[in-house]
C-alpha cells in the first residue's frame, strides 16, 4: 500500500512514479504558499474559465520544469549545496518582489493600488467612482507573469521537496532518469492547479455583474492579491532570514497530511493572501459595483468563456 505521508526507501520503480504523482496531486490541493496565492491571483484576473486553465496550466508547467530540475540536481547530488536551511525565505522574498511588481503593473493608476476589505473601510459608493472606461480599468494579467512565477516558485523547498528528493529520486535506477519524480511530482500539481484556475476563471464570470463590471472587479481582486500578497512574501522572507528561530514555530495539527500537519508561517501566508485579501476584495469589490449599478446586473450572453 502507497504511503504519501511517508515514503520509504526500496519501493518499485511502478510505486515511485505513482507515488510521485499522487504526491503532487496532494501538493496541489493542499493550501501550499507557492501554488494557491500565485494561482488565485492571476485566475481570478482572467474573467474566463479556459483563460483561467491556460494560467493554471501555465504556472503548473513552468512549475513542472522547476521540480524536474531540482531532482535532476538531486540525482547528482547537488541539492544539498542548496538547501542550508535560508533558502526558502530567500525564495519568499523573490516571490513577493516578483507578485508586487506584477500587482503593481496591473494596478497602473494610483488610485487603484489602495487596498479596500470588508469593514476596513466604510464608505459611499458613487456610481462615477466605479467607471469602467479604459483609464480606470486595471490591466490584465500577462501569461509570461504566470510561467516566470511557477518557476521561481518551484525553488521552495518544503515536506514534499524533502521526499522527492531523498526518497524518491535515490530511488531511480539511472541519474539520467533523476528528473522523473520531479517532473511527475509536477504533473500531479498541474493536475489540480490547472481545474482550480478554471473554477476561478469561472468564478469571475459568475459574479451577476455586467461584463465590464465583473472584469474590473475580477482584475482589482488579482492586482491588489498580487500586490499586498507580495509585499507579505517579502516582509514574511526577510522576517525568516532575520530570527529564523520564532519564522520557524509552528503548531502540531496531528493530521498527516503535508501543508496540513503544521500551522506556521506558510500556511498564515495561504489564508491571509487568499481568503484576506483575494476574496475579501472580490467580495468588497463586487458588492460595490452592484451598489453603484443600484441593483444586480447578469453578466450578457456573447461573453468569452
């Protein structure tokens, strides 16, 4: 029987592909702080189910290659030389600088880099304040951002990155074959990641908002997640790499489940990005612009999906 949450040494060669995949499967559904904030984000931006599976499916891919270039670099015993325990704050830090700067490109106004959340801020809704033409509404997220994140990304080393790479890979017959795991590892994320930018990308078409409505709201909730998202990635980087020691605490869950056993800093990152700001926003916003329409207004037939 497969053992995810503990992998041991001597399996099949048929067990450790499977087990590579599911393991990524679990990786992918798991609130992880390098996949969710990063895929949310740029999906939710995409008013489109099929533009919110190319992010997915974007982010995963480049994410992928990452994974079956560390294990390759595992299998060549390598990895070690990049694991000394800082790197992974390191990685929160480029991460964060990188979602920031691409909140802020989609944020090109300064009025619309404030960051608003339900009853932070109380305020009356002009309907002018909520126009759409061109020069208010935020830009839409490029697909090169996606690929150039599930990259960088992939360099956050955590639970799964440990097994792939001392269990797994060492495991493999031939170093020519190390990035196996890891590129299998990749799929079974790409699996999840891929339908869950889909449900996003459909999300933003679901809001009862007209279409011009929903796009800005969708875009405001990527930029502003992208932006504070980023900015907490950085501070909760350098506050790792400063006192390592009270950055590492965590709390026992007793659930053996990896991302799930623990509640530390990553899994505070997921839900204040994503459930804080992401949908805070999204709600903020999408109740905001039916105030200002005075009423509910569906989205019309015609829309891409």
């Amino acid at each position: 029987m497969l053992d995810l949450w503990q992998p041991h040494a001597g399996l099949a060669l048929s067990a450790i592909l499977l087990t590579s995949y599911l393991l990524g499967v679990v990786h992918g559904i798991t609130p992880d702080e390098h996949t969710w904030p990063i895929t949310f984000s740029y999906a939710i931006g995409s008013y489109s189910s099929r533009r919110g599976l190319l992010v997915g499916l974007l982010f995963s891919g480049a994410f992928t290659l990452q994974r079956a270039i560390a294990s390759e670099l595992a299998a060549l015993a390598l990895i070690p030389a990049l694991t000394h325990g800082w790197e992974g704050y390191l990685v929160y830090i480029v991460v964060g600088v990188a979602m920031a700067l691409a909140g802020a490109y989609m944020l090109r106004t300064g009025r619309l880099l404030h960051l608003e959340l339900p009853r932070l801020r109380h305020q009356v809704v002009v309907a002018h304040e909520r126009a759409t033409d061109a020069a208010d509404l935020p830009r839409a997220p490029r697909p090169w951002m996606a690929l150039v994140h599930g990259f960088v990304a992939g360099w956050g080393f955590g639970a799964f990155a440990l097994i792939l790479f001392t269990v797994m890979v060492p495991a493999m017959h031939s170093i020519a074959f190390g990035w196996v795991p890891g590129a299998l590892f990749g799929v079974g994320t790409t699996t999840v990641q891929a339908a869950a930018g889909a449900s996003f990308g459909w999300v933003s078409r679901r809001l009862r908002l007209s279409p011009e409505a929903a796009v800005r709201a969708g875009r405001l909730t990527s930029g502003r997640t992208l932006l504070w998202g980023g900015i907490l990635f950085a501070v909760a980087g350098a506050f790792g790499l400063l006192v390592p020691g009270v950055a590492g605490l965590s709390l026992a869950t007793g659930l053996h489940v990896h991302n799930l056993d623990q509640i530390g800093l990553p899994l505070v990152l997921v839900m204040v990005i994503v459930l804080g700001i992401g949908v805070g926003t999204l709600v903020h916003e999408t109740r905001a612009a039916r105030a200002a329409s005075g009423g509910v207004a569906r989205s019309q037939p015609g829309a891409p999906s």
